[in-house]
C-alpha cells in the first residue's frame, strides 16, 4: 500500500493543477463587463462590452474629442493567426457607436477600433479576454 500513496498523490496534484489551469485560462464562473480607455490622436476611446463571450457580442464604444464620422471594428487573434473581417460600427447618439463581433474562440483577443473625422484618423488597440 505505501507504493501507492505517492502515484495517488501525484495524480491529486496533476488534476489539482489542471483545474486551476482552466479555470485562468477560460474564466472562473460569471465575468463582469469589460470597461477599457485609451487615446488615439486627438479621440479618447471607451470600450465597454458585457462578459465577452464564444459567439456574438455587441461592443460599445464612447468617444470624447472633435467629430467622428466613421468607426470601423477589426477583432484580431494573433496567437492563434485569427483574424475577423473589420465590420463598421454604427451610430448610437452624439460620440456613441455600436459594433457586433462574433468571436469564434476563447482566449486574449485584440480588437482595433478605428476612427476617422474632420480631425484626421485615429486607431486603438484593445486588449479582450473572451470566455466560453
């Protein structure tokens, strides 16, 4: 019997590790919505998207600054070479946008939102964690 503890031991700790190791890798339970800001040029941006999730999500954008007349949404994976067609985002109020993205996996995604106006153009990359 005791040749067998350290076999049991060591398959506790290897299920043990790979709970834990899924659990960072795909989320433990209920994520809270997502809110990033960054600058481009003379535009702040405010991403906000509700748990970003395997499958269609809608992304809100706020932008503070001179007019925008165009924002356009491009979802990129590069550790995975996933790349999602840029979809434009569409007017939701004064500096407000809306963009639906189907995400096809779960992992660290990197969504470029670009800007263009009067002002001249501007681009944000911003870091998602999407789960299953």
């Amino acid at each position: 019997m005791r040749t067998r503890r350290p076999v049991v031991l060591i398959g506790v700790v290897v299920v043990v590790a790979a709970v834990i190791a899924g659990w960072l890798l795909f989320g433990g339970g209920s994520s809270g919505p997502t809110v990033l800001k960054s600058t481009a040029g003379p535009y702040t941006v405010e991403l906000s998207a509700d748990s970003p999730r395997v499958g269609d999500n809608a992304f809100a954008f706020a932008v503070t600054g001179p007019a925008v007349d165009g924002v356009t949404v491009e979802p990129v994976m590069p550790q995975m070479g996933h790349a999602i067609t840029p979809v434009p985002a569409t007017a939701d109020g004064p500096g407000r946008f809306r963009g639906a993205v189907g995400l096809p996996m779960a992992g660290q995604w990197e969504i470029t939102v670009s800007l263009h106006g009067p002002a001249g153009a501007g681009q944000v990359v911003f870091p998602v964690l999407v789960n299953q």
